[in-house]
C-alpha cells in the first residue's frame, strides 16, 4: 500500500477509536461488554458511584427488614439542589441497601448488616422515553435481578411520585 494511503487509513481508524470512546464517555446508560446490563433497560452499576454525594437514607420494615442510601452523581446533585425538574439527561441515582440489624457494640442503634440490592436509576430522556425518561437496575452481588422484577421499578415509581420525576428521595440537608 502507498504510505500515504495507509497514514491516512490509520488516521481515520484512530478517529473512529476516539469517537467511540469519547460517546461511551458521554452515554454512561450505554453497558460497556464487561459489565452484566438489566434486562429491559441496560443499566449497569456505576463505576465510580462510592464517591457520590448523600441525597438521603430510608429503612423498611419486615419482611425486607432494610437500611438504605441514596446517592446521586454530580448531575443529580446539582438538579436537586436548584430544585430543577425534570432531572437533566446524565443525572444518576443509585440506591444502596443493607439488612438492618442491632449493633453489637450499643444495643439501642440499628446498623447495617450485610449488603442485599444495589438500585440505579439512569436519566436518558430519549433511550427511556417509555419508562418517564428513566433506566432502571437492580443487581444482587453485582447481578442484574430477572426482567420480571424489573417490570415493577417504572410503575411503582410512576404511580406514586409521578409529580418529582419518579424520584422518591428528597435531599436531605
Ligand atoms: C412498590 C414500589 C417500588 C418498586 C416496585 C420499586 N421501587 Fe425503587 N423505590 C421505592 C421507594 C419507596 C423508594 C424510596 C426509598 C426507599 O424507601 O427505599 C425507592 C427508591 C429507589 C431509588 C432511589 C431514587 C428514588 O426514587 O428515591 C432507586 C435508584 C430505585 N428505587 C430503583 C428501583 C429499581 C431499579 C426498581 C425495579 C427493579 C425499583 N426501584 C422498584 C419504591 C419502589
């Protein structure tokens, strides 16, 4: 091949390698192969998100017995905190949760015992235009649970806070 053929050939592959990357970069809901997706909506668990702000914490009684946490990335953080609604395209909610349980230490505190769900929520508004502009995960040891459970995540969020963008937890100060 002529030099300056295949200079030029390889300068079109480095750029298709760069638009790749860089709109992986930008479309976090898009799985990349590695990481398991939810059925339905492809979402996988965040990288980064144990370094994301406290939006709030919640606990459920029995059966599931629950201690849990919402935090959001940056995107939703800021939503939040200027009250915009809805939430832009990017903004991230994941929802950790953990079996409570009486601390050995001080009988009268309840703490977290071992970890059950991590949940995520994923604004797209175009990807998840059917389900109010949000993906949904819930993944059990890092596994998406089965597209069933996946079914109920947009109805119940919808039919009970319709009006906050299907976002049940307030920011708490
Ligand atoms: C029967 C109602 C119900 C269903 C079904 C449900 N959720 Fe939720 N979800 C809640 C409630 C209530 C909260 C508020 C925090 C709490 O009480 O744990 C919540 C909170 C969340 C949050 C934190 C953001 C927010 O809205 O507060 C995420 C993320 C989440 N759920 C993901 C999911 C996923 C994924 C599914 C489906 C696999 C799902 N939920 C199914 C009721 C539901």
């Amino acid at each position: 091949m002529h030099p300056t053929r295949l200079a030029s050939l390889l300068i079109v592959a480095s750029l298709a390698a760069t638009s790749l990357a860089s709109s992986a970069k930008d479309t976090p809901a898009k799985p990349p192969a590695h990481k398991p997706a939810s059925p339905i909506y492809g979402v996988v668990v965040p990288d980064d998100y144990r370094q994301w702000q406290l939006v709030g914490v919640a606990t459920e009684d029995a059966p599931l017995d629950e201690l849990r946490a919402v935090v959001g990335n940056r995107i939703a953080i800021d939503a939040y905190r200027l009250g915009k609604l809805p939430f832009p395209d990017g903004a991230m909610l994941v929802k950790l949760a953990w079996k409570r349980q009486r601390s050995a230490e001080f009988p009268p505190a309840t703490v977290p015992g071992s970890a059950t769900t991590v949940q995520v929520m994923v604004k797209d508004s175009k990807r998840y235009a059917s389900s109010g502009g949000w993906g949904y995960g819930r993944f059990v040891d890092g596994k998406p649970v089965d597209k069933a459970q996946h079914e109920t995540c947009f109805a119940c969020h919808n039919a009970l806070v319709k009006a906050r963008d299907d976002v049940f937890t307030k920011f708490m100060p």
